[in-house]
C-alpha cells in the first residue's frame, strides 16, 4: 500500500469507495485548516467532506449526513505494515 491515502473514501461498507485497509491504517482529515474526527465520507479532487448530522437516523437507523464543500487534505495516520506486520521505516 502506498503512502498516499485513495482521493474519494468512505466508512460506509455499502459504499464503492469503501476501503477496509486503508480505513484500519486511520485517515486524517484536514477541512478548511482544522483537523476533523466525524468524516463519513471525503472526496479530494471535488474538494468536499460528508459528515453525520447530530444524532439524526433515517429509517434505517443510519445517521444522516451533511455534505460540505471546502479545502480537503487527508493522511495516514500510521505507517503501512511490512511482510511481517511490521511497520515499515521511511
């Protein structure tokens, strides 16, 4: 896997850019200057980020989300694991 995180990732699994092992290493996500924790889902190239709306679900117990435009930059926040699952050195 490389040090670069996908351009368009989701948690969701339903999702076709969901991404298990890019999701187990975390992505950091940067949004208009300041670091966010509750992104759903994020696009670099379009330049927006989808978040959960407070508490709402809809009917299929869900959360509702938000999406929002602005400036994205996103990062591993662990270094890719080695043969041995290790992490690898820089």
């Amino acid at each position: 896997m490389t040090d670069t995180p996908p351009d368009h990732l989701s948690s969701d699994p339903r999702s076709p850019f969901f991404n298990q092992e890019a999701l187990e290493r975390g992505i950091g996500i940067r949004f208009k200057g300041a670091e966010r924790k509750d992104v759903e889902e994020y696009s670099l190239p379009e330049g927006w980020i989808r978040v959960a709306l407070g508490k709402k679900v809809d009917r299929q117990g869900r959360p509702l989300t938000i999406k929002l435009s602005g400036p994205v930059e996103a990062w591993f926040e662990r270094p890719a694991a080695g043969p041995e699952g290790e992490p690898l050195e820089d």
